[in-house]
C-alpha cells in the first residue's frame, strides 16, 4: 500500500486547484463495473454529500455517492471518468463520507491520455495505453481522503479502482488544465483569457468566507448564489480583491462583470487591473507584486444586482497583460467574471510548448514524427523534453538533427511526397505537405510533365527524392533549383537535402505549437 493514502488533518493546497473532474466544466462518468445501490454519477457531484437515515430506494438505504453491490465473486470494482478539461493531476480526493460499514479497503487511480471523445469499448480495451496516478491505497471510511500526486503526463481519462467493492461519495481530481491546444491556438482568436478552462486560475483573493474564489473563471453559466464568489460583510474601509493570473499575456477587448443570482449582496462597484509580469505568480510571489506598476483596464463602474454587465467601448488601451486584479466595492459576490481577448503568436506558440511537454511519450512521438519522420530523431527529442521556450525546442532540435547518421536522414526525406505531386491520405503530414506545395497548384501541365522527368532524373542520381523547403515557392522556382543540384555529388547532395529538411521541420514545428 501507498504510505501516501494517510490522509490529512487539513486540506492540502493541491485542492484549491481546479477540480478537473467537474460536471459543469465537461466531466462525466464513462463506463462502471456495478453501481447497483447508488449511481455513479452521484461520484462528480458538486455539492456536499447528504445522508439521510432510514431513506430507502428499492435497493436499499439512498446513498449519496458511488455505491457497488457487495462482490461475491473474484475481482474489483472500478469506473471510468472523463476529465472535463484534460491536464496535469496534483492532487486526488477519494470522499467516502457518510460510508462507515460499506467502504471499499482500498482504491487504485490510473490515467491516460485519448484525444476526442473515445467510447467506453475503446476505453476499456486492452490495447489503452493506462498510467499509474495512484498505487493501491487504504481508505478511511466517512472520511475525505487526501492524495498528492506526480505523474508528469497531460491526462484526458481516469479510471478509479475500489477494492474490492463498496461506496465513495466523492473524487475531486485537482490540478492545472491543458486544454487541446486547438481550442485556444486559433489565430487573432478572441478567447476568455480569464477561463479556468484555458489554464487560468484565481491565485489570491482577499477573503472567500461563503464560496471559493475558483467560481469566479469557471466556464459555465453560474446555477446559484453559491456558485460564484462571495465575501464576507466587511465592517472596516477596506474592500475585497481578486488576482487571477491569465491563460496567456495578451490584450483584454472586452470584460464581462455578472451579478447574477446576487440580488441583496452584489458589489456596489468594480474596478479592473492588470500588468504583465515574467515571475510566476503565485499566491506566495504576490508579495512582491504589490509593488509593480498595475494598470487600469476597466475604472471604477458602478453594479447592478443580477446582472450580466458587458463592457467594451469603457475598457482602457493597455499593453500585454498575464496578471489582472479584480477589485470589488465594499464586499459581496461576484457570479462570473470573463476578459475576452487576444494573445501574440509567441504567446500561443509558449502554451503550445507547456502541451508538448505534458503529453505522454507515444503522443509526443506521434506529434513530433508529423514534423520529422525520422524517428531517431523524434525518441531523441521526446527525451530532451521539457523545453523552457519554444525557441529551446526549436534549437534542441536542429541540434539532434544535425548530429543523427545517414540513414536517419534518409528516412526523413522517404516520408514527403515529390515535388508536384501530393501526399496520399488525410494526416497532419499530408496536409502539410499539401500547403508547402501551394506554388504547384497553378502549375501548367508542361512545368508538371517536366518536373516529373526532372524528379526521376534525380532519383535515380541520388536515391531519394528531391527535397525542397517548398513553402513560398512556385513551380519554375523549385524546378530550377531541381536542375542545379543535380549536378551536385553525392555527399554535397545529401547534407543539403539534410538543411532542407531541417528548415521544413522547423516550420512544422511552429505550425505544431500554433494549429
């Protein structure tokens, strides 16, 4: 058994982290083995688990949680849980409140990492690829149970072990969202800089008396007064803050301030503030950001109680911001506050970079052989990972590619398609190919005829074919390239196809950080 499964006398700082496995930001219960005496859903529920004596169902006393029939056969029982965000998992909280007499001895955590939304066949075949989260660990019976965590991967699935049968209230799955990159790439894309889904995260507030700060980014709509943020009745001259740090340094364009459901308990007023730092903000550094130059995005705006306040023409001009301070006059709750927005291409290709480095070895290989089908390569820079910078990255690797053998470069250069001519089927690697040879598509059917003659010619020279970083080229331009290396011997020949290939996989690469 694990010696991590002691659970604590208080909450560990992992559980002020987003709860990745929240129904209202996309989670949901896959696949089980049994729930017989109480669904399983009731597993991912927000609120705090109830229980009362003597409510009985047709399958016995109503149980608020996971509960599986008593197992009179070999085996274990378990369930399948999709992340509602896919991410980095600090922390596990395995709640079997109100369970005393029927709670499993122990459980086991595993996870993996599956693009889209795969079925449960697929989920429980042999053939997943499941990382241990969580080694076999004791429990405590009506008890909150606490388990830090350090698998390094980005993990889309978990799948939760009980041993051998019985009840769980709850599981909390804690940590830092990684979301598909797709989803926040997008080019001159507006999207919530502010959103918990992204990756942001409310670090400090000045008091959270009836609801965690975290409610203030999350992405759905707010159910209740209890699903936002509120602060205690303040009886001094002060006022309550917020600092939330941004899924990207970027421009804020416009800010949405709701009130919602705060109808006798809604601010006064609010103020925005912002400023780009390069130091981790965290809870422990905001010490020393008191005293940086913070500037005003939204001024001082009066509130409306239950409202869903949009403002764009009142936001400031303002620099890249990381950093925004939430303030709100003199106290009270706020539902949801959201900063829609932009990031730089560096910014993107930066998150780009943290996902690379997060995802699961088969996954980064398969990512990286889009780029460089040389998988000498693509082992080698799946091991460097991770990388400080995409420029890191970038140099890592031209630096592999250059120091790798003959054959290692021969095998890069087999994966593209001839000049002229398409790669068959719908990958990444086709795709790209199809785009970097844009300066063909117009070419006359005499410039094609001429450059397939020229592509055999050339072959036939060399034993491989003609390659070309084809992106911005037209047809005649890459054809009379074509005619003046053929001359070349075949030494020369080959480290030059060898720089080719290394400027096309550099141009993946940052094509691979900003989809």
């Amino acid at each position: 058994m694990s010696e991590q499964s002691r659970p604590g006398s208080e909450m560990p700082a992992f559980t002020q982290m987003l709860n990745l496995a929240a129904p209202r930001i996309g989670a949901n219960v896959e696949a089980v083995s049994d729930d017989y005496f109480a669904p399983v859903e009731n597993l991912l529920k927000a609120s705090t688990p109830v229980f009362e004596k003597g409510l009985y169902t047709d399958h016995g006393q109503l149980m608020d949680g996971w509960e599986s029939r008593r197992r009179r056969t070999e085996g274990h029982d378990w369930c399948i849980i999709r992340l509602g965000v896919p991410g980095r998992v600090h922390g596990l909280v395995v709640d079997t409140t109100h369970f005393t007499g029927n709670y499993p001895e122990s459980c086991r955590v595993e996870a993996c990492a599956l693009e889209g939304y795969p079925d449960p066949e697929l989920l429980t075949a042999d053939s997943n690829a499941w990382h241990e989260l969580l080694p076999q660990s004791d429990l405590l019976g009506d008890s909150p149970n606490y388990f830090p965590v350090t698998l390094p991967y980005r993990v889309t699935h978990l799948r939760l072990h009980v041993y051998p049968d019985g009840g769980v209230a709850r599981l909390r799955v804690h940590g830092a969202p990684i979301p598909r990159l797709h989803h926040i790439a997008a080019s001159g894309a507006h999207i919530d800089l502010a959103s918990a889904a992204y990756g942001a995260s409310v670090v400090s507030c000045s008091d959270m008396f009836y609801s965690s700060r975290q409610n203030l980014i999350m992405p759905s709509d707010p159910k209740n007064m209890g699903d936002g943020w509120e602060t205690k009745r303040r009886r001094d001259d002060g006022h309550d803050w917020a600092i939330i740090r941004l899924v990207g340094s970027g421009w804020i364009r416009k800010a949405i301030v709701d009130t919602r459901h705060f109808k006798g308990n809604a601010p006064a007023s609010v103020m925005i503030e912002g400023m780009r730092t390069a130091l981790p903000i965290t809870e422990e550094s905001l010490e020393s950001a008191v005293d940086m130059e913070w500037r005003t995005i939204l001024p001082r705006t009066a509130l409306r109680p239950n409202t869903e306040h949009v403002f764009i023409q009142e936001i400031a001009e303002h620099a890249q911001l990381s950093v925004v301070r939430v303030h709100i006059y003199p106290d009270g709750g706020l539902a949801r506050l959201r900063l829609f927005g932009e990031m730089t291409p560096g910014e993107q290709q930066r998150l780009g970079t943290r996902w690379l480095n997060a995802l699961p070895d088969n996954d980064a290989r398969q990512e990286l052989l889009q780029c460089c089908a040389s998988t000498e390569w693509a082992d080698r820079l799946v091991d460097a990972r991770p990388f400080a910078s995409p420029e890191a990255l970038f140099r890592v690797a031209r630096e592999i590619w250059e120091s790798l053998e003959e054959d290692d470069w021969r095998e890069a250069f087999d994966a593209h398609p001839r000049i002229g001519e398409f790669a068959a089927g719908e990958s990444t690697h086709a795709r790209w190919s199809s785009d970097e040879q844009a300066g063909t598509a117009n070419a006359t059917e005499a410039t094609l005829s001429t450059l397939r003659d020229a592509n055999d010619n050339y072959e036939e020279r060399f034993g491989f074919v003609f390659l070309i970083c084809a992106t911005g080229q037209t047809a005649d331009g890459m054809l009379a390239a074509l005619g003046k290396r053929i001359s070349n011997d075949q030494s020369h020949e080959v480290r030059i196809a060898a720089a080719e290939q290394a400027k096309i996989t550099e141009l993946r690469l940052r094509k691979l950080l900003r989809p």
